[in-house]
C-alpha cells in the first residue's frame, strides 16, 4: 500500500458516494494489542465495514500514528507522546506501527500517518479530502478518548458532517466511552451502530 495513489484520483474514488468516506484510526498492532481479547470483537466489526464501504465506491482510510527515525516530530514539551518517543518501536517501519492483519487493507484503500492524536494533526488528511470532495466523514477507532474525539472535534470545525460507528469505538474507561457516546458526541455527530449504517450504504 502507498500513501499516495493516482488511482485514488483517476480510478473508482474518483467521485466518491456522495461525498462520503470512512476512517478507520489506529487500528494499528501496537494499540490494537492493548486490548488484547476486548479488540477481537471490534476488529471483525470494522473489517465489515470496511468492506460495505469498498462494495459501496466509498473510500476506506486507514489511519495510523508512527514516527521518523529518532522520532524528531515529538517534542519533549509534550507529556504523552515524549513518553512514547523514549519507549522507541513507533518508527513508520516498525510492526506496532502497521495496520492490524485482521483488517486486510487492500490496495485502493488510503493508509496515512499522522503525528499526533486527532487524524489530521501532522498529515495531508485535510488535502486529501479535498481531494477526493469528500463532506461526510464516519468515524470509528482507539481509543474513543483519544482519536475518536480529537478528529470529532476538529472536523466538526472544519464542518464535515460526522457520523460515529457506536461499535467500532473502543475505550480503557468504559465509563468515559459511555459518556461520550451517549451525551458528547451526539452534539456533533450522528452516532449509530455499524449495522445501521452498513444498511444505509446498502439503501443508497
């Protein structure tokens, strides 16, 4: 898979669903592995609906978040990730860095990095979506706390009309997954089960 692919462009993503795509973050070995046998049921999941996206013309964008050699993107002004930066093994070639087997990328999908929590800190994710004239973007990932609201929140001020897959969210606090779910995220975004959102897809 390449970060950037003229096919996107000229092949089958050239107009995407009404203006639709579904990012898929860091769903990576290194986090996915976490949350040990909590993860197995999400990954089955978000391969689903992954695949009703693909069935549907609507990109699948992969999200990671991974480092230059030396890590020289990490301050050490920032308390989270200096930490991650001295545990070394987030390098973009490392294996915690990768895209979990389970969800089979497959060669049209979109891998990008990023550098920080929200999915647009550090990359081209914004160019991109430009790019591809998307407006409407479903969210799913680890953790709930983490990237799930960081990108929320950031694309809602870019105003991209936000869905939340319920299901394909994971937290370490299913107290806060619970709140954010049911009473933070609903302000800016619809929050359905991947299901209910697959059967639109397939309704058009």
């Amino acid at each position: 898979m390449s970060e950037c692919r003229p096919a996107f462009l000229l092949g089958r993503y050239s107009d995407p669903v009404a203006g639709r795509a579904l990012l898929i973050m860091d769903l990576q070995r290194g986090i996915v592995e976490r949350f040990a046998a909590q993860a197995q049921a999400l990954l089955g999941t978000l391969a689903g609906a992954a695949a009703a996206a693909r069935l549907a013309g609507v990109p699948v964008i992969f999200v990671r978040v991974a480092f230059r050699d030396g890590a020289p993107e990490i301050s050490a002004r920032n308390r989270a990730f200096s930490a991650i930066g001295a545990a070394k093994g987030m390098g973009e070639h490392d294996a915690a860095t990768q895209i979990h087997p389970a969800l089979h990328p497959q060669p049209d999908d979109i891998v990008l990095t990023k550098r920080r929590v929200s999915a647009f800190a550090g990359s081209d994710l914004e160019v991109l979506l430009r790019s591809l004239q998307v407006t409407s973007l479903t969210l799913a990932g680890i953790a709930t706390s983490g990237v799930v609201l960081s990108t929320l929140r950031q694309a809602a001020d870019l105003d991209y009309e936000l869905t939340v897959l319920a299901d394909g969210c994971l937290d370490s606090d299913p107290e806060v997954h619970r709140v954010l779910l049911g009473k933070v995220f609903p302000r800016q975004a619809s929050v359905i089960d991947t299901a209910q959102w697959i059967q639109a897809l397939a309704d058009g």
